[in-house]
C-alpha cells in the first residue's frame, strides 16, 4: 500500500514511521490511534508518539472525543508544509555552513576533481555565474553547448564572451548576440596535430581513452575542463593562475595561427 509514497516522504523530510502513519491517514480517510496501528504496521505504543508529532507539525488534524480520531491534510498542503520546513532548513543550514566555512583556515590545492552529472552541471552553473570581466568557452561537442547559449548570450551583455565551437559558428554568432564565436582553426604548426586530437577525436593515454568535451576560464583566474575517460564523465576545476593562464594561452595562439593560415592562404 506505502511502497511508493513511503520513501519519498523520508525524501521529504519525514521519519519512516511518521510516513507510514501520515500515509494510513490517507487511505483511511480519519481514524483511531488502533486504526492506524493495523493499517501501517507501525507498533502501537509508537503510534501515540507518531500522531502527536504529527500534529505538532499541522500535518495531521484531530477530533477530541473518546476515542480521538485523526485524519490527515490533504496531500497538496502537506506538500507546501514540506517544501516550507525543507526551505526553512536549507536556509539555515546554509547559513550555519558558512560561518563554518568563513572561520575555517582552508589550504589552496591548484586541481580539484569532480565526478557525477549533477556536480558537474552545478560546476557549470557556478562558473557562469562568476563571470566579471571576461569568459572562453571551447567545445568540441555542439549537443553540450547548445544548453547554454540563452546564458551566455546574457553574460554578453556585461563581460567579454569568447567561444570556440566545432561547427556552425554562424548559427551561434546569430544566437549569442555580443558573443565572438569562432570555429577552431588547427594551424600547421607542430601542436596542431594534438589539437586535431582533441577537436575531432580521442586522446590516448596507456590504457585509457581521453575525450575533452568543454573547457570553461572565467576571468583568466579559474577554468573549468570537462572531458570524459573511458566512457565516464569527468570535470577538473583549476586554481593555479599558472595553468589557467597556460589554457588561455594555448587557445588563443590556435585562433592567431589559424588566422594567420587563411590570411596566407587566402
């Protein structure tokens, strides 16, 4: 009978038992401290404790007689109970958080690891929302940048954007408004066989398999590569002025020396 709602109430915030009683309530409609101990298998004895909490919260009603009765909220308000006392944890969470985090003395490490999809995108979003004076995106993939033209066309209203994207420049320059978008030009030099590399395939290393996939520098002071090895999905965050510094700067001679060859060839 709970098997669904059950779990994602202990999602919500509630205690299994307090999910169970509050989900007997529902089916039953209203119903003795007894009742609900046979619809939900919760021990008696607790069943007191459960009710009374759970009115404590507003999430169950009662009507005083011998013996009481109690039914439960209707589902949409207890929805906004949760979503309020979810909210109201958060906020203070975060706060409590971050007084931890201002007292703490915090050791600078120049690369940090990220893995799982959600971690990542929420890697993307704090990125984006650093930027100040100027952001480079490169991609080799259009199906991971597309997502994020309405953002950065909105960044370019305010800071200097630089994209590189591996096919249909015109269509993003048409998008992005403010936005330089160009496409990779791989140049002749003696990097251009490693940037073929990583615009158009995979890079290997002994046993594994290497795919960039975006590389994000915020400000010319933190960047953001994400790339997938063997399959998995990965992103590194740098620190190190050093190196950030080294990615733009790689960037930024492949766009000069490709300039330069259309211009001779040209």
């Amino acid at each position: 009978m709970f098997d669904r709602s059950v779990p994602e109430l202990v999602r919500l915030g509630m205690t299994e038992y307090e999910a169970r009683v509050y989900s007997s309530l529902v089916g039953l409609g209203e119903g003795t401290a007894r009742q609900v101990h046979e619809a939900c298998g919760v021990p008696r004895p607790r069943v007191y404790d459960i009710l009374e909490s759970l009115e404590s919260k507003g999430y169950v009603e009662v009507w005083q007689g011998k013996p009481k009765y109690y039914r439960a909220v209707p589902p949409d308000r207890l929805m906004r109970l949760l979503r309020e006392d979810l909210e109201d944890s958060m906020r203070t969470a975060s706060s409590e958080l971050q007084e931890l985090s201002l007292k703490a003395k915090q050791r600078s490490f120049p690369v940090w690891h990220i893995k799982g999809e959600m971690s990542i995108q929420d890697q993307v979003r704090t990125f984006l929302s650093e930027v100040k004076k100027d952001l480079m995106v490169v991609c080799t993939r259009t199906s991971t940048f597309r997502p994020l033209v309405k953002e950065l066309k909105e960044i370019a209203t305010r800071a200097d954007v630089f994209c590189m994207v591996p096919e249909d420049a015109e269509t993003f320059r048409a998008a992005l408004g403010d936005a330089t978008v160009v496409e990779p030009h791989l140049g002749n030099d003696s990097l251009a066989e490693t940037y073929v590399k990583v615009f158009t395939g995979k890079l290997e290393s002994s046993e594994d398999l290497y795919r960039a996939e975006m590389l994000i520098i915020v400000d010319a002071r933190r960047s953001l590569l994400i790339y997938e090895m063997n399959g998995e999905r990965t992103a590194l965050v740098f620190e190190l002025p050093l190196i950030v510094a080294l990615q733009h700067s790689a960037i930024m001679h492949m766009v000069e020396e490709g300039q330069s060859l259309t211009q001779h060839n040209g």
